[in-house]
C-alpha cells in the first residue's frame, strides 16, 4: 500500500512538471482584449557614456546669462549672422525698420515661424527694430543714448546674436495685439520674453516689452510655467541638478554641470543631445528622445 501511495505521488509530480514545461515552450495566445504587456511597455533604459568638457564650452551656447555681471566674450556670438535685408525669403509676414538690421540667420528662421503661428489668430502686424550687433555699433548707441538706455558693448543681449527686439506698426508693444500674443505663445518657438516688468530687481533692467530672447524648447517651457526669468532659471537648474519635464507629449531630461577645468560628464547614448554653457560656471545638458532644435 505504501509503495503503490508513493508511486502516484511521483506520478503526479511528473506531470505537473511536464505540465510547466509545456506552457514555457507554447507560444503566447493573442491578446484580444488589447490589454497592455507590462513588459513591453517597460520604456528602454537609457544608457550614458562620459565625455570630456572643456571649460570653454561654458561660454557657448543659447542658455548663456549676459547682464551686468557676465559679458559676451566675442568668441560666443552666434556664427549665423546674416544681414536681414538681403534674404526675401525670410521676410515674410512682418517689416524691417531699416535694411541694415542683422540676424542670427537660424533665430530669424524660428521667428518667422512663430509670425506665421501668430497671423492664424489674426495679429499681422510684426517690426523687427533691432537685432544682432557689434560692439562697435552697440558702443556707438551708448555714446547716443541716454544714461542706462543702452549697455556697454559685451553687455547687451544683441552682441551674442540670440535676442531681437520686436514691435508693432500699430501701437506700442505693452499694448498691440502682437506684444499681448506673443508673451502668451512665443515659449512655443524657444523664446522668452526677457525683461520682464515684474522682474526688474532681479534682472537688473527695465521692463522691455519689446526685447525677445531665443533659449529653445524645452527651456522656455518651463520658465513660462514657473514664471522664471534667465537668471531665475539657471539658479534653478543649478539648485537641481537634474530636471525632467514633459512637453505636449515630449519628455527631456535637463542636468547641470559645474565646470571649473576640464570636466567628465554624462551625456546618453541612446537620445539626442545638447550642451550649452550659462556663461557663468556651467553646462546643461538637455536630452529627449526626440530630436532637438538647435
């Protein structure tokens, strides 16, 4: 009795491993419920490798703070400078206030496109007043203006190529339609409103509802929804270290970096990638599985 009790336990063993063996090597039945495979949708691991930043980088770049405190060092301005006039067909959908003003040629290409998104909601009536200029022409407005109207040459904005200073043809900007539109939609094209009125004490300049900057998605982004200005954000970013943030549907990864000398950081493999200086003492890297625009 007690050997025949033995062999049906053994039996039954047998089979249920053969049992288990047989589910393992069966391939899966459809999913029909369109129910989601928690492996599947387990998102790739990204993966990282080191490289070498040389302390230079930190001047380059379209995340670079230049006020009082920090100049634009002349090897920083924007290589793409172009001389507006000459090129009809980027001159589409707003006016020149004279044929002399010079562009960074990929910053006007992003500002054509945002007036193209503006004209849809109907407001037309687009100037560029001012944007990229030497030193010497930007020396040349200091002698001419008055007292803190215009900074020194290094010190403003339009030497680094990134900034335009925009207008209407139908009234002033703290009123027309184009100045009300873009504070509310130019963070969609990268840029920033960078004056502020309520952030006069701590960007050390008056409120310029005029003076448009170019930082690129997904940095305008989250300045809009924190209500940052530059010096605000790169405090942040430095306080941080590392942000992630997700836009309409893209989400980037944004780590800073001190750098002193040259400095090993980590950038990923398996996305796409930038690095840009803050002019002061670091570099963002900003990452997303999506290609960036430069």
């Amino acid at each position: 009795m007690g050997k025949r009790l033995f062999l049906i336990v053994v039996l039954l063993l047998v089979g249920y491993f053969a049992v288990l063996q047989l589910e393992h090597w069966m391939p899966k039945k459809p999913n029909h419920n369109n129910e989601k495979d928690p492996v599947q949708e387990k998102a790739p691991q990204v993966e990282y490798e080191s490289i070498k930043v040389e302390k230079a980088q930190v001047y380059y770049g379209n995340l670079l703070l230049v006020n009082k405190e920090y100049p634009v060092r002349k090897e920083a301005i924007k290589s793409d400078i172009i001389q507006l006039s000459q090129y009809e067909e980027l001159l589409q959908g707003y006016r020149l206030q004279d044929d002399t003003i010079k562009v960074s040629e990929s910053i006007i290409q992003k500002f054509v496109e945002m007036v193209q998104a503006a004209q849809k909601d109907n407001v037309t009536s687009f100037i560029i007043n001012s944007g990229f200029r030497s030193f010497e022409e930007q020396q040349q407005l200091h002698n001419e203006m008055e007292p803190g109207l215009a900074m020194p040459p290094g010190f403003s904005e339009h030497n680094l190529g990134l900034a335009l200073d925009i207008g209407s043809t139908l009234m002033k900007m703290e009123r027309a339609p184009e100045g009300k539109w873009l504070k509310n939609n130019s963070w969609k094209f990268g840029f920033i409103l960078r004056y502020p009125e309520d952030k006069t004490e701590i960007t050390g300049t008056m409120y310029e509802p005029w003076h448009y900057r170019y930082v690129g998605l997904p940095h305008s982004a989250v300045m809009k929804q924190n209500n940052f200005s530059l010096e605000e954000y790169l405090a942040y970013l430095r306080e941080q270290q590392q942000v992630e943030v997700t836009i309409e549907g893209k989400t980037y990864e944004i780590h800073y970096y001190p750098i002193s000398e040259e400095t090993s950081i980590e950038v990923p493999t398996n996305k796409y990638y930038q690095i840009s200086g803050d002019n002061v003492g670091g570099v963002i890297v900003t990452s997303s599985s999506d290609k960036l625009e430069e």
